[in-house]
C-alpha cells in the first residue's frame, strides 16, 4: 500500500472473483481485495490486471467498484491511460 500511496493510477492484479469456492487460498486477489487496496493507498484511479480468461471481468470489476470509489478500468493489451 505504501508504494502506490496517493497515486495518480494504480495498476493492480485481480485475478479471481471473491468466491471462495473458485479461489485459491493466499495466490491471487480478488476484485474486493484490489478496490481495497486502492481505497486504502488513496489513489485517484484502479486499473485491474491480470483478469484470468477463464474470470468474469464484469464480476471482477462489480467487486472493485463496491470498494472503491474512484474510477475502475479493466487493462486491456494495448491500451493507453491518459493521465491528463
């Protein structure tokens, strides 16, 4: 938390969802997690990595979004953030 504190963007991985019947223990965080953690860095906005194929990005993004208020994006391969 204290490297991304007051961040303009925040990259960080959601891997799976919060269920914990899909997920394994201490690996990967879920979407809940990762709004979390932005929410406690006090950053401006989340961008979520590392979205496995096989997770519901939309899920993913739910689950961020319930625990941060700021804006939450999905990265895509290519994308560009504009910062401005």
């Amino acid at each position: 938390i204290d490297l991304a504190a007051d961040a303009d963007l925040f990259l960080c991985e959601a891997s799976w969802t919060h269920a914990p019947s899909e997920r394994p223990p201490d690996l990967h965080m879920s979407g809940i997690e990762a709004g979390e953690a932005a929410t406690k860095a006090n950053v401006r906005a989340l961008a979520i990595t590392h979205v496995a194929p096989w997770t519901d990005s939309a899920e993913i993004l739910a689950e961020a979004r319930s625990t941060f208020s700021g804006p939450v994006d999905l990265v895509r391969q290519g994308q560009v953030i504009d910062l401005a």
